[in-house]
C-alpha cells in the first residue's frame, strides 16, 4: 500500500508539473524575441504603450495629451535609427501630433492644420509626413521638428507614403493613387484608380516592380513600369469578390518579399497572400477586427493588433466599417482590451497573445538604444 501511495503521489505530481507548463505548438519554451521595443498606440487609452520585444512584458505607458478632449493616438512611424517616434492622433477636437523622443525621455504633442489620416517616414529618413483632411500633406524635419511646408491637393490625402524612387505616393479618399514630388508637390505619376476607395495603406514588392493597395474592399496591384492597375486580389480568403468584402486596412509585405500580410476592418482574421502567385493562401486567426501588422528589423517576429470582439456587434463588410472607426477615433466606446498577437512571419504561427489596453492601433518596433 505504501508503494502504491507513493506511486500515485508522483503521478499526481507529474500530472500537475505539466499542467503548469507552458503551453506552446511545439511543446517547447518559446523563444525570446529579439531585443529591441514595441511601441503600440492604445488609442482608447490615450497612450503609447512600451513593450519588451524579449517576452512581450509592458514597460511603461506614455500618456499623450491633446490640448482639447481626447488624443485618440493610433498610428506610429519612426526614424530609421528608432531614436524617434512620430504619433497620429485622431483627436477630433484638436488635430496634434505627438513626438517620442526615446534618447531625450521626452514625449511632446504639436497642433497641425487638419486631423491627420496617417503619419509617414519619408524615403530618407529625414522628413515626416502626414496627410491630413483639410486637402493637406504636412511635411515635418526631424531635426528640428517643425512643419517646414504644406503641399495641397484637390482630393483628401488618406496615405502618403515614400516609394522605393524616392517620390511621395499619395492614396486619396476618392480611390485614387499618384506620386508627388515630396519637395515641390509636383506631380510624377499621375493619379490613376488603386483598386478601391479610400487607400489609406500601401507596399511595394522587394524589387520595386510592383505595388500594393489596400483600400474598400479590394487589394490592388499596379505595376510601376506602366503605372497601371493591373489586378485586384478580394479580401474575401475564398477568393470571390464582393461589395460587402471586408475592406483591406493595412498591408505589408514579409521581411522575406515572399509574402503580404494584410488586416482587415470588417472581418476577423489577418489574410495572407503569396507574391509569387498574388492569392490568398490563409489567414492569421484573430478574436476581432485588425488594425495594424509590422515587424522586427530582424524578420524574426511579426506584430498584429487586433481591438477585440466588441466591433463584431455591428453589420459585417463595409456596412459597419464606417460606423467602429468612427466609435475608435471618437468616443472608443464598448471596447474591452485589445490584443498584440506575435507570430512567425515565414509560417504564420502565432507565438503569443498579449493584452493591451482599449483600441490597439499600429505598432512600431524599434531596436535597443
């Protein structure tokens, strides 16, 4: 009897040793990611949030004030060093932007002309942009930080975005794409239809040959030789297309060039889509609707932010599109926490799932200083 009782006392020991385990997909610890930090805008918090990339733990939360109501943070950019970060905030009653300056500690907010619809790193890393509602892209020196100019367009700028040439994309609300010089405004390209409306995102293929768009509710694909929309891909992982698609909201292309990862407002899930072949081919699993996806400078790990369940309450596809992003930028009301879900961008497996704070918007990572 004695035996016996021992026996079932290491069993039962054994049992919960494994049930306190960590569980992975391969059964093993998971790696730490690499060393660096995770900025990731909380935009019903009014915060920055700062995560260690190593184990995904928060390290402080950056309030960022408006000088009237909410700031609503909820797109990041950065320099190409990371010393700085550069916030959009969706503030309807004050338009601002926010400047984390990670060397200095310092974390200042600055008025600009319109709500801002995007921010952006130019192609040296030497100017901001930030298109803006009021027909607008602002330009900001990073040196000094300051608006140094403004270039006007008949259309309301929703992205402006640095090509691989240098010159200055511009996505308008209408649906229509055209490159600009970033210095004089002068037209490049002339704007011609992206795909769908309202292109607030856009990536390019590794060599340059070709670009992608993310609009409502298609992914268009121009090739940049002719400057021509030469196909669209639908949001819908079947492959059918549709008006009540879900619209593509942000895409990037993997740190590989093999693949595009591409969020979506309106749907639950992250789509991904091989390059060599321009179709969906699966998707990453998410609770809720997804804002923004990036990555480590290492390619190592990928980044999504997904702002929960709460927005599923309202019509599918583009139908209630409209009516969450203007809950997010304005009141953030009936949000529960967000999550930040790693992942492996060469198979798409998710590491991790971290909490975060109301309406997580686009992240940045930036490496140890």
């Amino acid at each position: 009897m004695a035996v016996a009782g021992h026996s079932f006392v290491l069993l039962a020991s054994l049992v919960a040793m494994l049930l306190a385990a960590p569980s992975t997909a391969t059964g093993e610890e998971p790696t730490p990611g690499p060393a660096g930090e995770l900025y990731v805008p909380e935009v019903g918090n009014d915060s920055v949030a700062v995560l260690d990339s190593a184990d995904n733990s928060t390290k402080e939360r950056l309030p960022i004030h408006a000088p009237v109501g909410p700031s609503r943070p909820s797109v990041l950019t950065k320099t190409p060093d990371g010393s700085k970060i550069y916030v959009h905030n969706f503030g309807l009653a004050s338009p601002t932007i926010s400047i984390i300056d990670r060397k200095a500690g310092t974390t200042r907010t600055i008025p600009v002309e319109s709500t801002p619809m995007g921010i952006f790193t130019s192609a040296d890393g030497k100017e901001i942009y930030i298109p803006e509602l009021n027909f607008v892209v602002e330009v900001l020196d990073v040196e000094t930080d300051t608006i140094v100019r403004k270039l006007r367009f008949a259309d309301i700028p929703v992205g402006a975005i640095a090509g691989p040439d240098g010159n200055m994309y511009v996505g308008f609300a209408s649906g229509l794409i055209g490159a600009y010089d970033p210095k004089t405004g002068a037209t490049v390209k002339p704007p011609i239809w992206s795909g769908g409306i309202a292109t607030f995102w856009y990536d390019w293929a590794k060599d340059g040959s070709k670009l992608y768009t993310s609009t409502i509710n298609s992914i268009g694909v121009i090739d940049m030789d002719k400057w021509q929309l030469t196909k669209t891909i639908a949001t819908n992982p079947n492959g059918a297309g549709g008006l009540l698609n879900p619209g593509a909201f942000i895409n990037e292309v993997s740190p590989d060039g093999t693949k595009m990862y591409v969020t979506m407002f309106g749907a639950t899930g992250v789509l991904i889509v091989d390059l060599i072949t321009e179709r969906v081919i699966g998707t990453v699993p998410t609770d809720g609707y997804t804002i923004g996806v990036t990555f480590s400078d290492d390619g190592s790990r990928g980044y999504i932010t997904d702002v929960g369940p709460a927005p599923l309450d309202f019509l599918p596809g583009p139908l209630g599109e409209g009516p969450v992003f203007l809950n997010i930028i304005s009141l953030a009301a009936g949000f529960g926490p967000g999550t930040l879900i790693t992942f492996d961008p060469k198979t798409g497996q998710i590491l991790d799932k971290t909490e975060t704070a109301a309406g997580p918007g686009f992240p940045v990572w930036v490496p140890d200083l």
